[in-house]
C-alpha cells in the first residue's frame, strides 16, 4: 500500500497528531534542523501540509515542496499560509469553519461583560483583602450601548446573535453588505466606531485589515468606547490603542489577539481597565478536538479522491454544485 507523506508544521493536539500518524508518514518541521537540505533529500515525497495555528507556512516552503497537493489549515483564519503562493502552484488550502464559531462567540460575550463589568479587577479587589476596607467602584454598563461589529462573517453572526438577546443596538461593516442578517450595515470602519460606543472585532487577518483600526478609529470610538478583539492582532495598531487608552481617548479594550503573539507590550499590561486573554477563544477541549478532526478529514477527502470538505474561497479547487 503506498503511504502519503505529510508534513506537519508545530505541534498538534493529541488526537489530531494520533489521527495523522495513523494514516500517513509524518515529518514533523520543529524537527527539521536544516529544512533547505531536508526539502532537497525528501521535499518532493511531501503531499499534504498539516498547518498547525499560528506557525507560517511561506512561499519559499511552498516551493520547495513540488508534489504538494493540499495545506490543511487548522483554524477559521490562515493568514499564516501564503495563499498566493499556493494558488500558483495549484495547491489546494483549506480550513476549519463553523465548527469553533460558537465557542469564539461564546467567548466574545464573556470577554465584553468582563471587561465592561471589571470581573477580573472584581476578582482581585477581593483576593487582595480590599473589600474588608470598601466596596469596589462602581462600573460602566452594557445597557443603552450601541455595538458595532467588524467583519460579519460566521464569528460575527454567532456573536450578534448572542447580543441580540441583550437589547442592544448591532451594527456592522464588512467589506460588502449581507442581505441575510437584520443588522443594519455601515460603509467605513470610521464611521461604524462613530456611531457605536463597543467595537468588536471578528474580522480576518492579513493585508487588508492590517491596522485597520488605528488612531483615527479609537478617536472615533470616544471615550466611552470599549474595544473588543477576538480576531487577530494585526487589524488593530497597537501602539495607537496604548495611546489611547493611556490618555482616555477610549474607555478599555478586551483583547485575546495580539500582534506578536505570545509577547504582549508591557505597557498594555500595565493599563488596569483592559483585560488581556492568551488567545484562547477555540481553547476548549471540545472545540479544539472538532478543529482537529476537520483538519484531518479535509486530507482524508482529498487523498481519497472527494476533494476538499472546506477549501479557503481563494483555492483552486473548483466548487460546483454536486
């Protein structure tokens, strides 16, 4: 029986990793001490890609690999593949949608009310014996709130229609308007975070959204504003957000994504109105495990000869209707 080699970026969890090594000859790239001799010797033996969160999968990897076939990514976003090269060499990517959507705007919605409520400084005020001296400060609300959302893709939907149950006004920008959803669209990203006062972010990552939300857009916000981000950390100059809330230019921020994850500015750490998560909005057992079993069954399908389960809108798989 041939075998099908598979190249996996970083680490995977436990089930994923048992499932790959089941079916297919796995080269582990952390492993790989001098990739440009290890692509030379066994790079054209590579098929599949399993592309773990996070660890980029580049153009010149892409290259190097002249039999690939397919990179399965793991995750809704893959800004960390470089897409284009894929598509020139006539690579199919894919990745996991849906099936994190709820657990991300599960989280979402625990990470507006910590922050809008202080959970985490409530948390602290108590360990830290100061209630026994008074009573901790009064906080801001949810109520009466305008919220817009940037980028209504599947996260963003499950994440309004979560608000909804709150009373609250929902707003939305995206690249295009949506004829599916109730929410009423707003053109510019500016003019979205004029007229809300929590702005959530769901949107993808990579070069159009790249600072998207800058210093013009946290002014925006204004001072009551509450900045929320569970998408990626590219789409919103952090400096500028440092700025703002250093000078009140904006009430708090929520974030669980940052720029050069896993290293987080001191400065922002030490802003005691923001809540900072490690990016752990998939992070649960359930979720991860379902992430990882679409990752697997994408290259199952493929190398079955069925195609793709969830290729990326930019694959060259053509997607016609069965």
């Amino acid at each position: 029986m041939m075998t099908i080699d598979i190249l996996l970026t970083g680490a995977a969890i436990p089930s994923a990793r048992d499932a790959l090594a089941e079916a297919y000859t796995l080269h582990h790239l952390p492993d790989i001490v001098d990739v440009p001799a290890w692509a030379a010797r066994d790079g054209n033996r590579i098929r599949g890609i399993a592309a773990t969160n996070g660890v980029p999968v580049s153009g010149k990897l892409i290259e190097a690999l002249p039999k690939l076939e397919i990179i399965a990514g793991f995750g809704v976003g893959y800004d960390n593949i470089d897409v284009a090269a894929a598509v020139n060499q006539g690579v199919v990517v894919t990745h996991t949608p849906d099936v994190l959507s709820d657990e991300v705007a599960d989280l979402t919605i625990g990470l507006l009310l910590a922050t809008i409520r202080q959970i985490p400084q409530a948390d602290r005020f108590l360990r830290a014996g100061e209630w026994l001296e008074k009573p901790f400060p009064l906080t801001a609300t949810l109520r009466g709130r305008t919220i817009g959302i940037f980028g209504l893709g599947r996260i963003g939907v499950a994440i309004a229609e979560r608000l909804a149950a709150f009373g609250v006004t929902i707003l939305y920008h995206n690249r295009r308007p949506r004829t599916d959803v109730p929410f009423q669209y707003v053109g510019t990203l500016k003019d979205l975070a004029t007229q809300a006062d929590v702005l959530i972010i769901a949107a993808p990552g990579g070069s159009e959204t790249h600072h998207a939300v800058n210093a013009e857009v946290l002014t925006a916000l204004g001072r009551d504003g509450i900045l929320i981000n569970i998408g990626r950390g590219s789409t919103v100059d952090e400096p500028a957000l440092i700025r703002a809330l250093e000078n009140g230019d904006i009430l708090s921020a929520g974030l669980d994504v940052f720029e050069d994850e896993p290293h987080v500015p001191e400065a922002l750490k030490a802003i005691e109105r923001v809540v900072l998560l490690p990016h752990v909005a998939s992070a649960s057992v359930h979720t991860r495990d379902a992430m990882g079993r679409l990752m697997v069954d994408n290259l199952r399908s493929w190398f079955a000869g069925k195609g793709p389960l969830t290729p990326v809108p930019e694959t060259p798989w053509p997607q016609v209707d069965a």
